[in-house]
C-alpha cells in the first residue's frame, strides 16, 4: 500500500456524509440534562451526529457521534489550552486524524462573534461573523425578565454568516423561535466541497457551545 492510499484510508473513517446531507441541518440542545449536548439532524429528519460536551473539564472536550447512542464516534475537538477566551479548538476524526480547527478572532469577538476556521495545515478557510449582534444582547438581557424570559427565545435570533476567503456567504447558522432558545438552523448559501462542509459543520458546533455559554 502507498503512502498516498494509507492516507485515504484513514480518511475514510467514519465521518458526517456531507454528500448526502439534506439541508437545513437542525441543532436541536436537550433539557434537563447536566451535559451540554445536542442532536444535529437534517431537513429529511435524519440524525446526523450527537454532540457531547464534558463537562467540569479544565479544557474544552466535547465528542460527536452518530447519534445518540453514542456508539459509534465520529469526531473529538479538544482545545489548545485550559478555559482561556483566546483558545483553539481543533477536530480530529475517530482515527485521530487531524481535520481542522477553529477559534476567536481575539478582541473581534468581544462585541460581534467572529470565529475563524482553518483546515489541517492551519490555512485559514472560512470565517464565521455574528450579523445581528443586538439580537444576541437583548435575548441575554430579557432572559433573565420573570415571564418575559420564558419567551425570548420567540423574540430574538442571532444569526452568523460563514463566507469563503473570498468573501462570499456560503452557510448561515440561526437561531429558531423556541422555549430556552435550544433550536438553531444550518442553511446552505451555496455549493459546498464535502471536506470544507465537514470543518464548516464542525466549527458551528463549537461555536455555538461556546456563544451559548457567553448568553
């Protein structure tokens, strides 16, 4: 076997078949539960992935598989470092292969989410951009209103916009109306490579765990 066809193989490790993806892809967050988890499923109701975040970890862990199962694993994304704002989280499949990674665009992101995803080799490859900032800041405020919190989540939806180097939208990610705002939904803006819409897929799931915690 070449070096080339070992490489292959290693890649076709079990992974999300962006090809037969059906958008939008729905994030659906459970309740009731002490993990930060949630179920990405697509538009004709299949379960694509479960995502699991664990938690009391000193660093970011956080393990996507199958489904809810949990029996089979897809994808692990480990941070660079202990809690820290300025962190990297990059993405390994089930065979540790590396797929790529995402992280904040330092001071950028303190007003408007501004995240950055890189492919294996550190390139950068798309950035993803908060569109609606107050959106997200009278969501977080209003939430904390007796009764009125309880409808937030109907009331205000951040969405993020993922372009290309070039500068051309090629996914959104939205907030949807719904009780303690555990909807999100992934539209595809344009033609996505399977590989690109895989490190895409996995930087919303990340950064969708890490907006949720900032409110």
């Amino acid at each position: 076997m070449t070096e080339r066809s070992h490489i292959l193989d290693q890649q076709n490790a079990a992974r999300i078949e962006v090809t037969k993806l059906e958008f939008p892809i729905s994030f659906r967050f459970r309740i009731g539960t002490l993990a930060n988890d949630f179920m990405a499923i697509d538009a004709s109701g299949r379960t694509i992935a479960y995502v699991r975040q664990k938690m009391f970890k000193l660093k970011e862990a956080i393990m996507i598989y199958s489904d809810e199962s949990r029996t089979e694993l897809l994808y692990q994304i480990k941070a660079d470092r202990w809690i820290d704002f300025n962190a990297s989280y990059a993405f390994s499949d089930v065979k540790d292969v590396p797929v790529g990674s995402v992280g904040r665009r330092g001071m950028k992101s303190i007003w408007k989410a501004s995240y950055q995803i890189f492919d294996p080799g550190k390139n950068l490859d798309f950035n993803i951009r908060e569109e609606n900032p107050w959106a997200k800041v009278f969501d977080s405020l209003l939430s904390e209103v007796p009764l009125i919190g309880l409808f937030t989540g109907y009331l205000f939806h951040p969405r993020y916009a993922v372009t290309n180097a070039q500068g051309t939208p090629v996914a959104r990610l939205s907030k949807e109306s719904s009780f303690f705002g555990r909807k999100f939904k992934v539209d595809q803006l344009a033609e996505i490579d399977p590989r690109d819409g895989e490190r895409i897929l996995l930087g919303l799931m990340m950064m969708i765990l890490l907006e949720r915690r900032r409110g």
